[in-house]
C-alpha cells in the first residue's frame, strides 16, 4: 500500500491495491483508499471523500494516520472462508439435506450418512447455471423498491398529521373565542392532550420512516456487496448467496407487517359546555381517524371521557369510553396503538345454514372469524331452536408419507398466520400455509410431545428421548423446515413453553426454567407424587400465570412467576389420558383452554385456575379425544388436534 496520501490511479493496468476507493471501484477505475468511513463501512481516495464529506457532514472519516483502526477486509474474508467449528479447516462442502456449509471434519463425523452433499464449487455453479444470483438479485431490487415506496407512505402520513394538527389548533382556538375567560384552563388541558396524542404517533411514524430508511441503505449495500463478489472465491459466493437469502426472508416479512396509516385529528367542541364547564377537565374532544393504505378507517374514538355529572342513565345513548394512548389494544394488522372492533361476517357471504350462526359461547371472549371461502362447513345439528350453533371446519393434514393415521399432539403459528403442527404417530412437524395446506414437513427421530413458538422464525419441540429440537421456518421461493439445533437435556421432556427469552419445560415431576440456548436455570416447581404430576404447561401473555398439567389427578394447578402454587382446579372435564401431553394453552388476551381427553371437551378457566367459565366446545361440537388446542390470533379462530384423526377442527 503506498505511504504518500495521494491515489494512484491507474485504469486498466495490472496494479492492484489491496483497499480500493468504493467510487473509483464502480467506475472501473483502480484507486487506492486513502480513508475510511465507519457509518458507510467504505473506503475512499483523497478526492471522493472530499464528494462523501459534503454529502454526510455528520460522518467522521479516518485516514492512513489510524489505519491500524480499518477493518481487515483480506483477514475478514479468510475467517468467513472458515469452519467455525474446527479452526484453520476451509469450508469445502455444502449438506443441501440440512443447508449447511462442511469442512473435510463436518463431513465425516456429523453429515456422513447425508445423501446430497456437494463439492462448493460445484453448488456455486449450478446455482449459477439456474440463474438463482441473479434471481436473488432481482428480489432483493424488488424489497429495496418496496421499502423505498414504503417510507414514501409513512412521509405522507406524517404529512397528514401535521395538517390535521394545525388545523385542530385552528378549532380549538375558535371554540375558546365562545366562552368565557374561566375556561383558560381547560384551553391548556384540551392542547396538552392534542400534543400528547400527536407526539405519540409521530414518534410511531417517525420510528417506521427510520427503519423503512435503514432498511433501504441495508439492501443497497447488499446489493453493491453482491457486486463486488464477481470473479472471488466461490465459497464467497455461497456465503453472500445465504445471507441475502435471509436477509431477503426478513425484510419480505417486515413488508407484510408494515402498514401505513394516514393519522387526522378532528375536533369536535361539547354542546353543553356553558352549563358543565365547571366540571369539565377539558375543552372538548379529540379524535383519532386512521386510515391504512389498503382504504380500511378505523372508527373514531374520543380521547376524553364524559364527566361524571353529566354521564347519561342506562336508557339514554352510552357515550365512547375514554382511549388512552398508553393502554389501547395493539392490532397485528395495524402500525401503531390503534383501536379497532371486531368485524362480524357480512349476511353476504354466508350461506343460508352460516347465517344461522353465533358465536361459539357468551363467557367465551374469542373475537369473531370471518369463514374462509371454499372450505367446508359442517354445522351440527340441534334438537332444541334455543341452543348455539358452531360452524366447524375440518382440513386434513395427511401427507401421502405418513404411514400411520395422524394424531396432532401441539400447534402453533408464525406471525404470519402459518400453522406448526406436530403429529405424535408420524414423528413429523408439518408446516401449513394460509389455505391450512400441508406445505412442507421435517421428520424426526422420536415421538413430539408439545410445541411452541421462540420467536418469528423458531420452534421449539419436545421429543420422548430427551431432546428438544429447535426448527426454523423459512421461505423465499417455498418453505423449508430446518433443524437449528438441538438441546440436549438430563431428564424426561414433555411439555413446553416460551416467554421473552425463557423456556419452561416440563419432565413429569418439576417444571424447569433454561434459556433459548439450552442453559438451565433452576428448577421451578416440583412433584415427587407417583406417575407424571406434571406435564403440560403454558404461560399467561404478562408472564405472571404458570399453568401445568397434574395428570395423576386429572388437576391444572397454577402458579406465580416464581413457581410458588396459587390453585389447583379439578373438573369431571379435565378427563386426560395417561399416554399423551394434554392440551393446555393461553391465548394472547389471556384466556386459559384446557382440552378434556375423554370427556371430549374444551373448557375455558379463569385466569387464577379456580374455576370454570365455560364449555367452549363439546362432543355435541365434534369433537372426539382432543389434544393439542390453539387460538389463533391471526386467523381469530380456535383449532384443536385430536387422536386418531386425520383432520385439524376449526371452530368459529
């Protein structure tokens, strides 16, 4: 590297450097770097960083004088190049069974028995010959569109804010011209509570325009990165080949989670504030309009409650309940604190049999679904005109693989609303799309007891031999279910459940607290009573409700957080069988359902576990030996697995 700081520029001569300038590189021409940006992880001659400092006056740039301080871009690639594992080993190999990079060591004593295993050289070739770079290429140029688009939405919504913002000063300004100089006070009161609900979703929006921007710089920079790997190694092309890969899932998940809301403000001033202005605590109400980019408004919620003198009687027309931006539902379908009602199913869409239809029980606080078009509606039949009639959906999950007749011992869901069962005869976790298909599927080595979800990307399930396996679900082109890691433990895992980085297992007699990655942290509760004592269990959504399964006397025992027991519940419904885990799960809201084995029922208990709020579903409903129940907050339905079933029952 030369020691003068002026570049040698030389266009196409044999002289190479070993860091070259970014914008001379993309020039075609061969300059050395002279400095070094930290923020934009680039390196520049003496002239563009003059271009580069006038662009980003905030970013601070080191020269050759603390070039001790630049990254080691030769060292970084070599160590990339590098099996984590087993130091100084290349990676040589790629295990297309389990879509992992091998050394010569990988190979022999872990991927042995694995049929597809190839030469890197060779999977980088055959991903060239398809043209998946430049597939890949294309997608990531498609999200980095789509976020750009994205931001634009947020930026008109802050647009729309600030309008609305100005404006409800403008009426609120005007209504105070009306009255008289004592409600200067409430004047303040009513602004404050106007700022306050602007600050808030400006800072949401604000927060959305900043991850949609980072997101936009992330792509280009893996775009330039995918650039400049033309003509290296092709271990190197592998590697920025799997983490675009993943980059690419991430963001096209972020997109379907991002909505944008066009945010106003109206006023609306109190008819009756001359004679309760001195009772009033504000100068009128404010409400908060949303629209989304897909045309939905939300309805208007007034953010002032009406005062306590002047609250109607039980005849008159109730007024809005007061919305607190601190403490309003946060919908998955919505950006931001938003409150939206539940929809019920237009008489349109419906047949004749569905229009028939309520909700599956008054204590029962599951909000209402929408039937899915095409899929097939059984409802039971009543012998008395008065009874609730619930409309069941059946979809089968047999696979032509599966030797045995399924039998559904867990499920759970991806934020997106894709179902994870795990089914106890065929040894397999099966993965189901949005139209409740089977997709895909991974086998494993014993029989799964229980599931849940780690975060967006991850399960966990437990096995009969002790291990818990940790399975990503990913997607580009299709789904794949691959085996992450898996825990290896001392003793008998059976049931499972996550909560903010903290795993509880179950193993028949205690209840054990251990990390994601498998570290034990203590032992929870324990049971030294004959047969299994304690077996499934579930948390509630704030982390402060344990609920394990006593399966010796047919019990749902709760505890504290810290595993100190607050209940135990028995009920002539809690009928499990000894063979499987019963099903036992929490919704989001926070509604306890216990599946009945024998008895053929699911119940909802209260929250402590001291009693039961009601039968949910029967065998009147269809029900026949449940296990595995689940609600799912996407799709706003309740799915129960059974034994010896071959289908997953829906309930609205």
């Amino acid at each position: 590297m030369a020691s003068n700081f002026e570049s040698s520029i030389v266009k196409g001569s044999d002289l190479f450097f070993d860091l070259l300038c970014f914008i001379c590189q993309e020039n075609d021409r061969n300059t050395e770097a002279d400095f070094y940006c930290a923020k934009c992880s680039k390196f520049y001659c003496c002239k563009c960083v003059d271009h580069h400092n006038n662009l980003f006056k905030k970013h601070s740039t080191l020269g050759k004088d603390k070039i001790n301080t630049w990254p080691d871009v030769k060292a970084t690639v070599d160590l990339q190049e590098q099996c984590q594992e087993h130091k100084g080993e290349k990676l040589t190999a790629f295990c297309e069974d389990h879509e992992q990079l091998l050394c010569h060591f990988c190979h022999i004593y872990r991927h042995r028995n694995c049929i597809h295993v190839v030469l890197t050289t060779d999977k980088v070739k055959a991903l060239q010959q398809k043209g998946e770079f430049k597939q890949l290429s294309a997608i990531l140029d498609t999200l980095h569109g789509q976020f750009i688009q994205k931001a634009h939405d947020f930026e008109e919504s802050l647009e729309f804010l600030e309008k609305s913002h100005k404006q409800i000063n403008k009426d609120i300004k005007t209504s105070h011209k009306k009255i008289t100089d004592h409600l200067v006070h409430l004047k303040g009161e009513t602004i404050k509570e106007l700022d306050t609900l602007h600050s808030t979703f400006k800072s949401s929006i604000q927060n959305d325009i900043t991850n949609c921007n980072e997101s936009v710089q992330t792509m280009k920079c893996v775009k330039e990165d995918m650039q400049k790997i033309n003509g290296k190694s092709e271990i190197l092309h592998l590697i920025t080949y799997i983490k675009c890969l993943d980059l690419a899932n991430k963001a096209d998940s972020t997109l379907q989670e991002k909505i944008a809301n066009n945010i106003t403000f109206t006023f609306q001033p109190d008819s009756t504030i001359n004679q309760t202005m001195s009772i009033m605590s504000g100068l009128g109400q404010i409400n908060v309009k949303q629209q989304t980019g897909r045309g939905i408004t939300t309805d208007e919620k007034p953010t002032q409650a009406e005062p306590e003198a002047q609250k109607p009687s039980s005849s008159s027309s109730k007024q809005p309940d007061k919305v607190n931006p601190t403490s309003v539902v946060n919908d998955p379908d919505q950006m931001g604190p938003v409150c939206i009602p539940s929809k019920k199913p237009e008489a349109g869409n419906l047949s004749s049999d569905d229009k028939k239809s309520f909700p599956v029980s008054s204590s029962f606080s599951l909000p209402d679904h929408r039937i899915e078009e095409g899929a097939v509606n059984k409802p039971n039949q009543v012998s008395s005109p008065n009874k609730v009639i619930k409309i069941k959906t059946e979809y089968s999950v047999k696979m032509k693989s599966d030797q045995e007749t399924c039998c559904i011992s867990g499920i759970c869901e991806t934020t997106a609303g894709e179902l994870i069962i795990t089914d106890w005869e065929n040894k397999k976790v099966k993965l189901l799309d949005q139209t409740y298909k089977v997709v895909t599927h991974c086998d494993l080595p014993d029989t799964p007891l229980s599931i849940c979800s780690i975060d967006s990307v991850q399960v966990a399930v437990t096995l009969h031999n002790k291990q818990v396996h940790i399975i990503k679900v990913t997607k580009l082109r299709k789904w794949h279910l691959v085996h992450d890691k898996i825990l290896m433990l001392q003793h008998a895992c059976q049931g499972i459940a996550h909560h903010k980085g903290r795993l509880y297992i179950t193993s028949n007699t205690a209840l054990y607290h251990y990390t994601v990655d498998g570290t034990q942290m203590m032992k929870m509760y324990e049971n030294n009573s004959d047969g299994r004592p304690v077996t499934s269990c579930a948390v509630s959504p704030d982390g402060d409700r344990i609920y394990v399964a006593n399966m010796v006397s047919d019990q749902l025992v709760t505890l504290s957080k810290d595993g100190k027991v607050i209940s135990t519940f028995t009920d002539p419904a809690i009928n499990w069988d000894l063979l499987h885990v019963p099903g036992l799960h929490v919704t989001d809201s926070g509604q306890v359902l216990v599946s009945g084995y024998y008895s053929k029922t699911i119940i909802q208990v209260d929250r402590d576990g001291r009693q039961k709020l009601a039968d949910v579903v029967t065998q009147e409903d269809g029900l026949s030996l449940p296990i595995a129940v689940y609600y799912s907050k996407k799709t706003r339905v309740l799915i129960v697995g059974m034994s010896v079933c071959d289908e997953i029952r829906m309930y609205d």
